[in-house]
C-alpha cells in the first residue's frame, strides 16, 4: 500500500461511511500554519499532466480582469505555477475566515497528513457487552500523546464480529485504532465500556474483551502518562505480561500474538477465565450477596491496573477470589461452561484451570490436583471471609478445603478436617478427639493411619482423662458441678440386713446414712431424678436419699442392668471362680484388675472394657439424655460397683482385694459428669466418710 500525502479535501473515503468524522487535534498549531505552507517541489504532490490541462482549459473559457489568455502551448508551466499559486492564495483565505468561525476554531485538517488505506476484521468477545456496533477511533501518536484524528461505527452481526474495508487511516506514526463498545447492562450504563487498542498495520483481524479492554488502558498510560513514555510495541509487551501477571497467569509459554477466548490455545483458556473473574467483579463486588450491578467497578480496575500494572486493591482480588471459590465447590464452573458453549463461537477452552489458579493463589491454597486429593486446607489470606490462621483456627470461620482430582476444591467434611489436623502417625491404640466434630480416632499401626474409634476405644479417651486413686466427697463432686454440665451418681447401697435376696432391705442405721448423705446435697434446688436396680435395700437407699434433702421419692426408675450379675456371663463358671478365688470378693477384683476368668470355653465374665461402655453409654446415656435433668441418682450393689469404678478411673483406686486390698464401702461409687459438648469425665465418689470397707 502506497502512502499518500492527503488532505481531508484531496483525499476521500473508499468506504464512504455517513458516520465518518475527521478531526485535526493530532496536529501542532504553533508549529505549522497554513499561511507557512510550503510548494516546493519535495513537500508537494506534483500535478499530473491531465490535471495541468484541465486546469488551463478551465481559465481559457474564465478569464480574469487583468490577466492574459492562456493559448500557447509553450506557456503551460508558466501557467501551471501561477494556478498552483492561486490555489495556495484561496486557500489561505479561506481558512483565514474559518479561523474567525466558533464552530471551527482550528482549521488544522487542511494540513497534509500521512494515510494509507487498511482493510480489518474482528470480534466483540464478551456476552456482557453485547451492542448493535461498534465505535472505530483512529489515532495519532505525536509528542506522547494519543489524539483523536477520525472517528466511525461498523455494524456487528448476530455473533459480535465486524469488519471494515478499504478505510483510510492516519498513520502518525502506525494506524492505531481503538475499537470501543458503550452498551447498557440490565438497562443500565456502563459507563467505561470497553475498548481495545490496536496497530493495524501489524495484524487484520482484532478482538475486543475484557483482557485487552485491561492492556489497552495500561498501553495508554505508558504512552502518554509513564514518566518515560514508551512507544506501542514496548507499552503493549509490558502490559500484556503486566494484566496476565495481576490474574497470576504464568504466560511464558503463551502465543500472545492475539489473544482471544476460541483461538484454540492457552491464551484464549486464560483470558476467558480473566473475564469470567472481572464479571464477578462488576456484578457482585465483594458482597457476593449483592445482586446490585455497580457501574464504576470496570472503572476502578482499569484506573487501578493501568497506573502501575498491578491490582493494587487486595480487599478487591481477594473479594473476586473469595467469589470464585464459593461458585467452584457448588460445581458452578459447570453453569459457566455451558453459558459460553451458547454463544456457539467454537469449542470452550479449558478456563476453568486458570479461574481455579487465580483464587488459589490468592487465597494462599495449594495448587490442587491429583497428586493432592482428599489433602484439606486452610485459606490463609487474612482478608477473605474464610481466613483461618492454621487448621484448628475457627474465630471468622470454621470452612476447610478438600482437594479435588480436576483441580477444584469442595468444603471439607468434619470428618476430612479432623484427620487433616491430626499427626500423620500416632502410637498404635492412640486415639484423639477431632478439633471439629468432636468425633473420635484411633491410630492403626497396622492400617498405618487414623480410623474412628470404636465406642471402647472412644470412651477410653474419657477413662484416661479421668484416671484417678482419690474418691471425692460426693457433696464436692455435687456443688462443684459446672453450670454446662449435668451428673449420674452411680452408688453402691446403703448398709443393709443380712438378707442378700431382692427382698432384703436397709439397715435403721443404712437408712440414717442415704438421709445424711441427701442432707449434703441441698445446693441446688433441681430436684433428683431416681432410679436402682429390682432389689429392695437398693431402692431404698436412693428413696432415702431423696427423703434427705426434702424431696419426692415417690418415682423412680428401675433398672434390672443395675442389679449385682451385670458383668456375670456365665453363672456357673462365676460360682467355680469364686470357688477357686476364695471368695466372691476376691473372683471380682482378680477379674476386674487382671481380666481373669474371661477365657476359655465358658468364660465367667465379659471383657471389663466392653461391658463398661455398654452400660454407660448403651444404659445410663440413653436412658438419661435429657440436659434439663441435672442430677439422676441411681443405686446399684457391690459386684457390679467395684468393676464399674475399676474401669473408670483406669484401674487406679485400690480395690484389689484379691490382692490384700481393699474392697468398696457403701454409698460409694462414680460420677458420671457430662457437660453440653458431651465430653464426659469419671470421678469416683464417696458418700460415707471412706470409700473403703
């Protein structure tokens, strides 16, 4: 294409658009006025022949007063110059008088001005800013400043693309356009637009999108404002890496020749990603609650970006990040994909990768991917609303994140963030509580890993908390009580007769201790909650107890687990036991420390462990799970009170009698205290003033 040296009257417009506007503020005026115009030969476009003909055809059929008919052949050039000088004299004058003109101050676009003509194609990229056309501005670069030297529009067709044709452009120094759109959204305007600033010259087609709506802000500011002022292909390779680094995307490897969301590659991938994010932005800000769309937000990211390359405003990424994260674990990304694929411009790249990368990153997440699924994480950027400063921290918010194989992430179960926070190896037996759900784990030598406890494994967590040698004043156990916590009091009976049937009763003097033993716990004025086993002396102790403190007795549970056989298995090997041992004393104490007599083909016993828990938590919890009653008194009888509280207190009182020990007193036994996390603790209890017979 030939350059032309052309004026607005000299030169026309091959696409002979209405809509076309030239302007002159691109050209100097203290420096080139048309009265200084030159006509020498090197600055001028010499007249062709034919035109030097015409010219003096025209002036042989009007000629001037004062002036010599032009009718020899050899005169032509003398003429020529003496037309050529008329016609610089007219028009002077004419833009003398225009000057003088308030609609035109400056007649500068009668100035020569280097054009070319160009032939471009391309495509609005952004559902958001859809139009009925496009503003094509055509602009000069002179002394670090972009000006404005012809304005039009190009009709868009139904799938956002356009095209010009044969359009002359100034090309001071290259013929750089700026392709703009000025749409509403949900009827109201955005009032930024987009824009996209291009060399023509360079490539002929062009795409107009949220990344280089971005870059052509940056590319602007470094031509015009940048304390050293690059020139385009400088400005526009700082801001490409500039825009593609603020949304953390690593672009070394990218073909950035033009970037544009279906050109097949991974620039197009990572700038559909840049502006699904940059939508969140406009649409929501950092209330993702807010549905409200927010006309300055573009404006603010372009002023933000373009003055130094960077997305200053943190509260603002991490707000975009935060909203990203929340569609991600709710499969949103897939709605995503399926809005871009009804555009129907071609295959959808893989966006979603470079969405993931950017909150991830921003948010301090791992990169996720196979090699860490299941792996949980904490967001570590102190301005998202799901910060945390380390996994067990929960005061903004108790959120953690799962990895997933795709790249994603999803909320983290209880469970998940529970072993997440645990060592990766523990003693073998070991069992922990979960910082989250309070759920319980056990360490697996031979799994190699954690595993949720069993109940056994669970309660023993609680039987180690609790381990103990020292019985406790049941009066100090009572008023010590927390407000959050309730209690079971499990006692041996009272004194009784020598009748050890179910029908056997108290002592006067059995009775006389349950009454002194209720006098103690006058506290709180919650009534007890009673209940024994089927046989009379353990009835009778709770109703006496009752009777103490000034209370109904009237009511109470029964509960046939609570009479003397509970850990008997098989009565016939108890009774050889106890045979053997030298007595029922010495049988129970020998099985409750040493775990004898529960082999074999007939055991006497059940494992201690298991017919522990079965009874506090199968029994006594279930039964008594209502928060509201504080306080359950319950009796029980010696044989199933010296394995019960041989187990709670994790074999730690002295009660080995088989041993040359000592053997349980009445009216003692264990509190079962439970607060309203359901934690539990044991404390062995004496109602009498020892705990030993």
């Amino acid at each position: 294409m030939a350059i032309a040296l052309c004026t607005l009257v000299a030169c026309g417009d091959d696409s002979s658009s209405s809509s076309t506007e030239w302007t002159s503020e691109w050209i100097d005026s203290s420096e080139d006025k048309v009265d200084s115009l030159s006509v020498e030969s090197d600055s001028t476009e010499k007249v062709s022949d034919e035109k030097s003909d015409k010219s003096l055809d025209e002036k042989k059929d009007s000629t001037e007063v004062g002036e010599t008919p032009f009718n020899q052949k050899d005169s032509v050039h003398a003429e020529l110059d003496t037309a050529k000088a008329r016609e610089i004299r007219e028009l002077d004058s004419l833009n003398r008088a225009r000057e003088d003109s308030v609609e035109r101050e400056n007649l500068q676009n009668l100035i020569p001005f280097q054009a070319d003509t160009f032939s471009f194609a391309g495509i609005v990229e952004a559902p958001l800013f859809t139009g009925k056309s496009v503003n094509i501005a055509n602009l000069t670069y002179t002394k670090d400043s972009l000006k404005l030297s012809l304005s039009f529009d190009a009709a868009l067709d139904k799938n956002g693309a356009f095209s010009v044709k044969n359009q002359q452009l100034a090309t001071m120094p290259k013929p750089y356009v700026r392709v703009s759109v000025f749409p509403v959204y949900n009827q109201v305007p955005i009032v930024a637009g987009m824009s996209a600033l291009f060399d023509v010259s360079k490539r002929d087609f062009i795409a107009l999108n949220m990344f280089y709506n971005l870059v052509s802000a940056r590319i602007e500011f470094l031509m015009e404002n940048a304390e050293s002022p690059k020139d385009f292909d400088e400005a526009e390779k700082m801001a490409v890496a500039e825009v593609w680094k603020a949304f953390h995307v690593d672009d070394s490897s990218f073909d950035t020749s033009l970037v544009y969301a279906f050109n097949g590659k991974e620039s197009g991938a990572a700038a559909l990603a840049l502006h699904e994010l940059v939508d969140m932005w406009i649409r929501y800000g950092s209330d993702p609650a807010n549905g409200n769309y927010q006309v300055l937000r573009l404006d603010s990211l372009m002023d933000d970006l373009s003055d130094d390359g960077a997305w200053d405003d943190a509260l603002s990424r991490t707000a975009v990040a935060d909203m990203a994260l929340r569609i991600d674990v709710a499969d949103g990304f897939a709605e995503l994909r399926k809005d871009v694929a009804s555009m129907g411009s071609g295959d959808v790249p893989d966006f979603e990768k470079y969405m993931r990368n950017f909150y991830q990153k921003e948010l301090g997440l791992e990169p996720c991917g196979e090699k860490n699924a299941g792996k949980i994480y904490f967001v570590s950027n102190e301005n998202s609303a799901f910060y945390a400063s380390d996994m067990d921290d929960v005061s903004v918010s108790t959120e953690r994140f799962a990895c997933k194989v795709n790249g994603g992430v999803e909320f983290a179960s209880d469970s998940l963030m529970d072993l997440s926070s645990l060592e990766e190896a523990g003693e073998d037996g070991e069992v922990v509580r979960g910082a989250f759900t309070g759920n319980f784990f056990t360490y697996d030598e031979t799994l190699g890993a954690w595993r949720a406890s069993t109940a056994v494994e669970r309660d023993s967590y609680f039987v180690k908390l609790s381990e103990t040698s020292v019985f406790v004043d049941i009066q100090d156990v009572y008023e010590g009580l927390k407000s959050n916590e309730r209690v079971i009091f499990v006692l041996r009976h009272a004194e009784r007769t020598d009748d050890t049937s179910k029908s056997g009763p108290l002592t006067s003097n059995g009775k006389k201790q349950c009454e002194n033993v209720g006098a103690k716990l006058m506290k709180f004025s919650e009534p007890f909650r009673l209940g024994a086993s089927q046989f009379v002396r353990a009835q009778q102790t709770v109703e006496y107890i009752a009777r103490g403190r000034g209370q109904a007795y009237d009511v109470m549970d029964t509960l046939p687990e609570l009479n003397d056989d509970w850990y008997v298995k098989d009565k016939s090997a108890k009774d050889k036991a106890e045979s053997d041992a030298g007595g029922g004393w010495e049988a129970t104490s020998k099985y409750a420390y040493t775990g004898a007599y529960t082999t074999g083909a007939s055991p006497a016993y059940y494992n201690l462990k298991e017919r522990s828990v079965e009874l506090i938590e199968d029994v006594l919890l279930t039964k008594y799970n209502n928060s509201e009653e504080r306080f359950v008194v319950l009796s029980s009888h010696d044989k199933l009170m010296m394995p019960l509280v041989t187990y709670c207190t994790n074999k730690q009182v002295d009660l080995k009698k088989y041993d040359g020990g000592h053997w349980i007193n009445y009216l003692a036994g264990v509190a079962i205290i439970i607060d309203d996390k359901n934690n539990r603790r044991y404390v062995p209890v004496k109602g009498l003033s020892s705990e030993y017979m």
